[in-house]
C-alpha cells in the first residue's frame, strides 16, 4: 500500500463519522488494499444502513453486475418518496389541508 494510505488512525475515526447509507464494494483480489483491511475498515462505519458487497478481480476490475448495484443502491437512496394513492395524511396535515378548503 502506498505510504500516503497509511494513515488507520485517521481513516478508523473519519469512517466511525460515516452516517449516510453506504454501500461498500471489495473487490476480493485487489492488490492496492488488502482485504482484511477492507473488512475492518467497513466494520468501522457509523452507518446503521450499510451493505457490503464482494467481486472477484483485482482494484481495476468492475463487473457489469457491481455497476447495477452501485446505481440500484443509489437510486434507493436518492430517488423521492412516492406516496400511494391511498395514502392519508397524517392528522395534523389533514387538518391543515382542511382548513385550506373551507
């Protein structure tokens, strides 16, 4: 690993920081960061929604598959809320969306 990665103590505080969703990718043979080091540092994160997902290869290697997760993941993540048909309001903006009416 190049000298300039090497910073645990730093990288172990910053990730226990991480609170948005994460989704985290390994690929299983990379030979920038070793695996072990990986799987600690996704134990790290101070995310309650994080998911961990493996690929064979090496650092440079994407597989079609691990494409579709990323943008499922983040499409998820991103994409507005959409309320049913049946949906009620809840009594305070049922209340609101009456009076508006009258």
């Amino acid at each position: 690993m190049h000298e300039g990665l090497a910073v645990p103590k730093r990288v172990a505080r910053d990730a226990q920081r991480v609170t948005a969703p994460a989704l985290f990718h390994i690929q299983w043979h990379d030979e920038v960061f070793p695996a072990d080091g990986q799987l600690a540092l996704f134990d790290l994160l101070g995310s309650r929604d994080k998911q961990l997902t493996g690929h064979a290869g090496t650092h440079g290697e994407t597989t079609p598959t691990a494409i579709v997760l990323w943008r499922d993941f983040v499409s998820h993540h991103l994409a507005p809320q959409r309320l049913s048909i049946d949906h009620e309001p809840e009594p305070e903006h049922r209340e609101q969306a009456d009076s508006a009416h009258r």
